[in-house]
C-alpha cells in the first residue's frame, strides 16, 4: 500500500524559509524508475509543479521557481525533502508530494492529503 | 514555461458528454505522448484518470476517455453522473524536462 504524507509549518513569516518533508511507504526510492515530486495550489487556483527527484538522485526544478527550490531525499528514511527560500505571502498554497511511476515520463500515481501553508506578511 | 489554457468551466445534464481542452505548444502537448488528465474534488488530492494521452488506470470508469492531435489534448466525459462534479487538471511533460499544469476547468453538473 503506497502513502505519502507532507510535514511542515503550518504558518510561516515573509522572507524566510520553508522546509517540508514528505514521508512515504510501500516504495522505495532506489527502485529504478521512480520519482517523488512537489506540487502546489494556492486557494481556490490551480495546480502548479514544483520540484521532482529521481531514483538516480537527479533534480528538476520549476523554471519560474528554480533559484528558490531544493529538494533532496533520504533513502533510508523513506523521506523527500523541499526546502523554499524568501518565502512570500503568494506562495501561500496547499503543498502536495506525489509518486510518479515509470521515470520521468509516467504519471503522478499517488498524492499525499496536502498541507496548508500560510505566509505572513 | 506558461501553464497550459483549458476553459475555466464546462457544464452538463446528466446523461450527456463534454470535452474539456487543453491547448499547450509544440514544446509540451504537441512534442510528447506524455499528456495527463487528473480529477480533484474539492478539499481533496488530484486522482490521475488518463495518462499518456488516452490510456486509463485500473479502476477508472471508461465513461472518461482522452485523445491530442497537434498541440492540443481533449478529455471527454460521457455519461455524466454527479460524481464527475469537479475540477479537472492536464498536465504535460516538456522538453525542458520540466511538468506543466493546465489552468483547471471546473465541470458542473445541471
């Protein structure tokens, strides 16, 4: 049984810096072909891809948002790691972890429920 | 890389089909086969319902079905049930390996 599950603050203050972990079971991360990824939505907006990592430990970043985006994985931990630097209040959105299944060219299986993120001003 | 243009909302009474498009560029929709369709339900996570363009996951209804031609993909609901009430999202693969959404088009049953 897959889940994935994102972890963070829940509110956080302009100009600093976000850290969210996504903590998963029932895949692995070495496993060839398989990738985690970042989404966000801000209220009521759509959907907005963010940051991926791959088995080989390769990162894609958003083109818009590359300058602010780190992720990184813990094998051993079953954890994805997205850190978001100057953090600003339209960056307030629910953030999602997502599998994606069969390399870079699958599809997002997977989701974790969200977790709201507020910034203030 | 600009999010991909769906119409902001399509309705329907029950019973009947729509197609929802997703009009993209040479450089996401019309380069690849790697065109997805996903459902969200409000307060919930996206559920994948088409991937590669016109394939189904196991589980899906096969009310929903998809197709592409040139730089534009097409999702069609036939069948509509209350249940299909929902946003609805495509997504692209791009050739900066990068992911793009579409804007969401909201699907309202009469």
């Amino acid at each position: 049984q897959v889940t994935l599950r994102e972890s963070g603050p829940a509110l956080v203050k302009s100009t600093q810096t976000l850290t969210l972990t996504c903590t998963f079971s029932g895949f692995s991360l070495s496993t060839s072909r398989m990738c985690v990824s970042w989404i966000r939505q801000p209220p009521g907006r759509a959907l907005e891809w963010l940051a991926l990592i791959d088995w080989e430990d390769d990162k894609y970043y958003s083109t818009s948002l590359r300058t602010r985006l780190t992720i990184s994985k813990d094998t051993s931990k079953n954890q994805v790691v997205l850190t978001m630097t100057e953090m600003d209040p339209v960056d307030t959105a629910t953030y999602y972890c997502a599998r994606m299944n069969g390399g870079l060219t699958g599809v997002f299986d997977y989701w974790g429920q969200g977790a709201l993120v507020t910034v203030s001003s | 890389q600009s999010a991909l243009t769906q119409p902001a909302s399509v309705s329907g009474s029950p019973g009947q089909s729509i197609t929802i498009s997703c009009s993209g560029t040479s450089s996401d929709v019309g380069g690849y086969k790697f065109v997805s369709w996903y459902q969200q339900h409000p307060g919930k996570a996206p559920k994948i319902i088409i991937y590669e363009v016109s394939k189904r996951p196991s589980g899906v209804s096969n009310r929903f079905s998809g197709s592409k031609s040139d730089n534009t993909a097409s999702l069609t609901i036939s069948g509509l049930q209350a249940e299909d009430e929902a946003d609805y999202y495509c997504m692209s693969y791009t050739t900066a390996s990068t992911w793009v959404f579409g804007g969401g088009t909201k699907v309202t049953v009469l």
